[in-house]
C-alpha cells in the first residue's frame, strides 16, 4: 500500500517528536498520539510507519515506567 507520490515526513517527525515528549510528560496521551501519527505515516509507507508506531509503544511504556519510578521515589511515609 506504499504510495511513492506522498512523503509521511511530516507523520514521521510529529511522530517522533511526541514519542520524546512521552518519556517525561503524559505518557498516555504523547505515546498515543505517536502511535497515531506512526499509523498515519504506515498508510503512506508500511515500513517507515511500523518503525514509529513501535517507537511511539516503547516510549509509552518506559515513560510511565519513568513516571511510576519517580513517583514512588517523591512518596514520603
């Protein structure tokens, strides 16, 4: 379904840019929207597309990993 005539360049760096913003602030809704912005770049090129979606999922996880981590380190008992 590669379509040679569109560029997901635009896809690809909105992509990136919230996958960077989703290690340190609202991994849910910046990892989301990686993911969508991933998938967007997939339905012009599948191969460009899957890497970022991947990308997007793996930057969710580990910034609620960082997020759950800190939290429990500012935890005083």
């Amino acid at each position: 379904m590669s379509n040679s005539s569109h560029k997901p360049i635009g896809w690809v760096i909105a992509s990136i840019i919230c996958s960077v913003v989703a290690l340190g602030i609202v991994p849910f809704l910046f990892g989301g929207l990686a993911i969508f912005f991933g998938y967007q770049a997939y339905k012009l090129n599948t191969g460009i597309g899957q890497v970022c979606m991947v990308i997007g999922g793996i930057a969710l996880i580990v910034g609620v990993i960082i997020g759950v981590l800190w939290g429990m380190e500012n935890i005083r008992f």
